[in-house]
C-alpha cells in the first residue's frame, strides 16, 4: 500500500507539475490577450480622434461652402438688380427718343400739310383770278 499511495503521490505530482505548466501557459496567453486589449484600445481611441477631428472638419467646410453659397447668392443678386436698374434705365430712354421722334414727324407733316394747303390755296386764287381776266383784251 505504500508503494501504492507512492505511485499515486509521484502521478498527482506529475499532474501538478502539468498544470502548472499549463497554468503558466495561461498566464502569459493572459497576459498577451491584455496587451492586445490595451493596444486596440489606444487603436481606436487614435480612430475615435481622427473621427472627431475629420466630423469637425467636415462641418466647418460645410459652413464655409455655406457662407460662399451665400455670398454669392448675395453678388449675384446684386448684378441682378444693377442689370434690371440699367435696362429699365434704357427703356426709359429708348421711350423719351421715340417720343421726340413721333413729335418731329408730327411737325414736320403738320407744316407739309399746311404748305399743301397754302398750295392749293394759292392754287385756287390764282384760278379764281385767270378766270375773271380778261382774255380777250389780254390776246
């Protein structure tokens, strides 16, 4: 029997020194595991701040695109204006020149019209008189 409990003893031993070894084994499998933990954390804290840092910047591009937008909204707006003020301008000009144009043809057919008639006028006198002339005195 001693020899018995020996050979047990010698195989829990053995069986001890086993799982030591094996215990080793997950400690440094541990100890790995934690380092990669630690270095995916800082990973993506690194990612989480270019992340923050890419939204930042996006959004401010987006402001600045917005006041560009904007502005040239407002320019172009105002060249808009300017351009409707000086046709409107022209209109107006284009307008008086065709009203001092329609008023000279006015007058100067008004004075032909009264030449025709200072003519036809001078006309009849002139007939009035040949035909109360003595022609026959005259010939």
């Amino acid at each position: 029997m001693n020899e018995d409990f020996r050979t047990e003893i010698a195989l829990v031993k053995k069986d001890i020194t086993q799982l030591n070894k094996v215990i080793d084994k997950l400690d440094t499998a541990i100890e790995k595991i934690s380092e990669v933990a630690t270095s995916l954390n800082r990973m993506i804290a690194v990612q989480e701040s270019r992340v923050d840092t890419q939204e930042t910047a996006l959004g401010q591009n987006v402001e600045i695109i917005h006041e560009r937008i904007t502005q040239h909204r407002e320019e172009v707006q105002l060249e808009i204006d300017k351009s409707h003020k000086k046709i409107m301008d022209e209109l107006k000009c284009l307008r008086a020149d065709q009203q001092e144009h329609h008023q000279q043809m006015n007058d100067r057919l008004n004075k032909l019209e009264q030449w025709r008639w200072t003519i036809i006028g001078g006309a009849l006198v002139l007939g009035f008189l040949f035909s109360h002339l003595p022609w026959k005195e005259i010939f």
